[in-house]
C-alpha cells in the first residue's frame, strides 16, 4: 500500500538542521503515525512521502517555505512586563500562549528582557532554516472511520 491521501502512515525519522545538528528523532520511539493529506506534517515532508510503501527510506531537504515558513519579523513584539503577572521569573526561551486579535491562540517564545518590556517571538523555532529528514517508511495502513472523521490518527 502507498502512502496516498487518507492513509495512515508511520515513519521513523531523524531531523537534522543546516549544519547537521540533531533537532529530532523518532529513535528509541513508536514510529510517528500521521493521516495523510491532512496536514498534519509539514507541506514539504509529506509531498515527498507521497506513494512511498512500508521498508522505503528517504532523505528529505525541506525548504523553509515548505517547511515551517519563512520568518516574519512581524511576530516579534515587545510587551509590558506587566502582562506576565504570576510568573516569578520570566526568562530567554520561555513559552507562553497568547491569543492573536483573530482570536486564535499563538505560542510565543520569550527572546528577551528589558526593564520593561520583554520581546516575544511568536515565529515557530524553526521557521526560516531548511529541515533535513532521514526517514523510513514503518507501514501504510487503511485509516478507522473516526480517524477519518477527526482528521488525525488515534493510537
């Protein structure tokens, strides 16, 4: 069976970034399962997973753009300090969520602090660098019906 649109299907992977460096790894783990086609990996990934069978292995670069997006200096903001009320000691690399003017909910990371002000990014930590994944393909299974009607798989 192929990998194709509404299939389940699992993969052991490691990703890499630019210069190599590890970021993650399915090693040591249960294969990651997905339903193919509803973007529940990135857009770059699983294009080229498309009519992959169980056993293939694969060496993926994915762009940026296919990726995690380019970076939009945009979604870094300075805020009061005052809108981290409850928390002792915000700190670099810190994450919160916050909610978007759209209404949707925005993970930000803190990147610094100032007197007053700390900077936010709410850009993923991986956006703008090209991804390198070493994959293999574990299987290639029919999904149930409520994986098909939840968009994702149930394990």
């Amino acid at each position: 069976m192929q990998a194709a649109e509404n299939k389940v299907v699992s993969i052991h992977y490691t990703l890499t970034d630019e210069q190599g460096t590890t970021l993650d790894s399915s090693e040591g783990r249960e294969p990651l399962s997905y339903l193919h086609g509803s973007g529940n990996i990135i857009p770059g990934l699983e294009k080229a997973l498309e009519g992959k069978t169980a056993g293939e292995k694969l060496n993926v670069k994915v762009s940026a753009e296919d990726g995690y997006g380019e970076r939009n200096e945009e979604l870094v903001q300075q805020v009061p300090m005052e809108a981290f009320q409850g928390v002792d000691n915000v700190e670099p690399g810190m994450q919160f969520e916050a909610q978007a003017p759209d209404g949707n909910v925005l993970r930000v990371t803190v990147t610094e602090i100032g007197e007053e002000q700390v900077t936010v990014d709410a850009n993923h930590p991986l956006a703008g660098h090209e991804l390198n994944f070493d994959v293999e393909v574990a299987e290639v299974r029919e999904p149930t019906q409520e994986e098909l009607d939840h968009g994702h798989v149930h394990e």
